[in-house]
C-alpha cells in the first residue's frame, strides 16, 4: 500500500490512469474521488492556486513605446500583441497583461512598477481576483 501511494504521488503516468477514471458520470467521478483519496489522500485535497490578473493602468504621460518594452519584456508578448493591449489601456483606461498565481502577479506588478520609477515614468502595473 505504501509503494501504491508513492506511485500515484509521484509518478504522472499512474496519475493520468486515475483521472482518466474521472471522466464521464457522477458515479464514476465520486469513485475516481474515493480510489484517489484511498490511494493518495493528500493529494484528493490540493486545488488549484487562486489566480490573478495583472492589470495595467493608463496615464498621460507614460510614451506608448515604454509600454510596449513592458510588455514585452515581463510579459513575453510579442511587438503586435504588445501593441493592441497598449492601445486597449490607453484608450479603455485600463488592460489585462496576464493571468497568474498570488506570488507570480504581485511579483510581476512590483517589478513593472520599480522599473517604470526607475525610469521615471508614472505607469502603474496592479493585481485582482480572477475569480
Ligand atoms: N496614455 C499614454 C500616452 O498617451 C500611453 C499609455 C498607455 C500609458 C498605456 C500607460 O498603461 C499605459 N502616452
């Protein structure tokens, strides 16, 4: 019993044998819930991280160019991508550069914002729920 629920922590493949099981019907959904929880009980609790948009907003004085580079850089949008949620912000006031985990977007917001201060623009990067 010890190696099975080693296994099912631990290797992906025994984990796809065990969603694959979920799939279809209540029933078959609640039993795919109890072998799991019988065989990897920490497991049958992890969720998912609650997520978070990084939301950028718009200013006056911030050159469409810098916020292109943002998004670029910390967001790994491509020129054209960057472009069209640049001009979303400027002209709706605010736009989404991504969806994250708490840490990973408070971490994004802070980086943007520290470099847009070092460079002396007033550009504000902030987060919110997902939902
Ligand atoms: N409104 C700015 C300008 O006209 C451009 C801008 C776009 C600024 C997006 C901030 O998040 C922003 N230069």
């Amino acid at each position: 019993m010890m190696t099975m629920t080693y296994l099912t922590q631990f290797n992906p493949a025994i984990q796809l044998v065990i969603r694959s099981q979920n799939d279809g019907n209540d029933d078959e959904h609640q039993r795919g819930s109890s072998i799991r929880e019988a065989l990897a009980p920490d497991q049958a609790k992890i969720k998912p991280p609650p997520l978070y948009r990084v939301i950028l907003l718009n200013d006056d004085y911030t050159p469409m160019e810098f916020v292109v580079e943002i998004l670029r850089v910390f967001f790994g949008m491509n020129a054209e991508t960057a472009t069209r949620v640049m001009l979303k912000v400027h002209t709706e006031g605010k736009g989404v550069c991504g969806v994250f985990p708490k840490e990973i977007a408070e971490t994004k917001a802070s980086q943007v914002n520290e470099y847009a201060r070092a460079e002396e623009h007033p550009l504000m990067c902030d987060i919110e729920a997902d939902d």
